[in-house]
C-alpha cells in the first residue's frame, strides 16, 4: 500500500465517523422524523431488550471510537500493518450505522435487519483481521485499537438479536406455535453461544462485559417473565465464568513459541 492510499484510508475513515456522529446526534436532537429512537422501540415490545440505561454503552462506544479515529490518523500510524488488514472496514462499518439508523427513524423496519446484519459481519471481519485477544499488541494498541471494535463488536451482537425480533414483532410474529417467552429463552441462548466462543477463543474480557451489561439489563427490564430473567441472569454467569476462565489458559501466541523452544 502506498502513503497515498494510507492517507486516503485515513481520511476516509474520519469522514465516515463525523457522518455517524451527526447522524446519531440528529436522531436524538431533532429527532429524525419526529420520533425517538427508544420511542419507535417501544412500539414493538419484545422480551430481549434490556433496560433503557443500557443503551447509555452508546456514548462509551462513540468516545472509543473517536480515540480509535484520532490514533489511526497520527503520522506514527501511516503505515500500521494491522490497520492496513482492516482497511476500509470501519468507514463501511460508520455508514451502515448511519443508514441504519435513517432506517430505523423513517420506520422501513424490513431493511433495518440487513443492514445490522451487515454492520455485525463487517465488526466480526475487524475484530478477526486484528486477531484480538490472540496476539500479544503494546498497551496503547489495546486501548486505542483492540478496545473500541470489542466494545462496539460486543454491542453489536446484542443489537442484532433485539433488531431481528422487534422487526418479527412488527410482522406480526409472536413466536406460534412456540410460546413467547420460550423464544426468548432460546435467542438469549444463541447470544450465550455467540458470547461463549468470542470468550474462549479470543480471551476478550470487554467483549464479554458488553454481552454481560446488556443480559443485565434484559433481566432488570423482564422482570414480569421469570423465565427470561432466569435465562438472562445465567447467561451473565455463564458468560462471566466462561471469559474468567479463559484468561487462566496461556495466549495462542505464548503457547505456540513454547511449543517451538521444546
């Protein structure tokens, strides 16, 4: 890659999270369209949305990622091969924010799950193209880099999972013949699964304190439905323990160069 098309990614990528922040502040000052976006949720009631408080996780996402902005533009960073693996990816992963976000406030609720969709694949391209959790990276780099795509891979998960079942429940799906609260119980489940082997494999505590955060906050906000607040509760157990227990094992990296000494 040549330091013009480093300069251009880098530039590129400063856009793409000025256009995300303003759309976002615009959907909460304005509102877009009239309407909030906690107000249009609430419209379509699932038993997989946490408390509203929760969401406050966005303004730690924002200000990790304005870190992530600034530090990826600094003349120490031009040339970054692990910045250079992830490209252009965050640019993408700042419009598809954005465009879900106009989405979602103009109420085309059927195209507000593709895009999510899309916005978790190319967050799961990140996070595996920076090998996080698996590659020993200086402090600065953990902080400024590793850090916010966790946060924001970590939500992202969540958010999808709560995108896809509000957008069941604008279509009238209720889960039949499957009672409802047995559907939550079985996609908080697939949440824990997702969660389980980001925990295990890549040995990232952020990523599950977000799932923690949010299943604590869908307990407190079910608290009408034992059973999801049952399942919500264990999840964060099961979570917890999984990522306590995975920082007991050695990094890959460690493991591989001792394998190499013997």
């Amino acid at each position: 890659m040549t330091p013009d098309a480093d300069q251009r990614r880098r530039l590129v990528t400063i856009v793409a999270f000025a256009i995300t922040v303003s759309i976002n502040a615009a959907a909460v000052l304005l509102p877009l369209n009239g309407s909030s976006t906690a107000e249009i949720s609430a419209r379509f009631p699932a038993l997989v949305i946490p408390a509203n408080y929760v969401f406050s996780i966005w303004s730690v996402i924002y200000l990790a990622l304005l870190g992530f902005t600034v530090f990826q533009a600094t003349p120490g960073r031009r040339s970054d091969a692990r910045l250079r693996r992830i490209g252009y990816l965050p640019a993408l992963s700042g419009v598809l924010n954005a465009g879900w976000v106009v989405l979602w406030h103009y109420e085309i609720f059927a195209l507000t799950v593709p895009v999510m969709v899309s916005l978790l694949v190319t967050l799961a391209v990140i996070y595996r193209r920076l090998d996080i959790g698996r590659r020993p990276v200086a402090l600065v780099d953990r902080i400024l880099i590793d850090l916010p795509w966790s946060l924001y891979l970590g939500w992202i998960t969540v958010a999808t999972i709560a995108n896809v079942t509000q957008t069941l429940v604008w279509l009238g799906f209720r889960g039949v013949p499957i009672a409802e609260g047995a559907w939550a119980v079985a996609v908080l489940a697939l949440g824990v699964a997702i969660a389980a082997r980001v925990a295990l494999r890549h040995r990232d505590l952020v990523y599950a304190a977000v799932i923690i955060w949010a299943y604590a906050g869908i307990a407190v906000n079910q608290a009408g439905s034992p059973v999801v607040v049952a399942t919500a509760l264990g999840g964060t157990a099961a979570i917890a323990m999984l990522a306590a227990a995975s920082r007991l094992r050695p990094p890959p990296g460690h493991r591989t160069a001792a394998a190499q000494a013997a």
